[in-house]
C-alpha cells in the first residue's frame, strides 16, 4: 500500500483553517480525508514555526 504525500500548500491550507477554527478536527480529517492526528501534527508544526513566516 502506497503511503500518501501531501503538498505543503495542502498542509498549509488545513493548518489554517485548524488554527482559524473554522472547522473542527474530526470534520478536517472528513473533509480532507486525512487522519485527525495529521491536522493536528500540521497546526503544531505551522504554530512552532509562524515567527519564520
């Protein structure tokens, strides 16, 4: 089974919209067909490195 890639404009984008809290966790992981656990890893890592954006 082939693991999945994402594109970094894709984890961006999800990463977003996790910290805007415009859709929970579970419906991201719905709506992007990612696992919850991803979005949450992505918005974390976004968090810890926003001051380099």
């Amino acid at each position: 089974m082939q693991l999945k890639r994402f594109s970094a404009e894709f984890k961006s984008k999800t990463a977003l919209e996790k910290l805007k809290e415009q859709n929970n966790n579970i419906r991201n992981s719905h709506l992007y067909q990612v696992y919850p656990n991803k979005v949450y890893t992505w918005k974390n890592y976004l968090m810890a490195f926003e001051t380099y954006l």
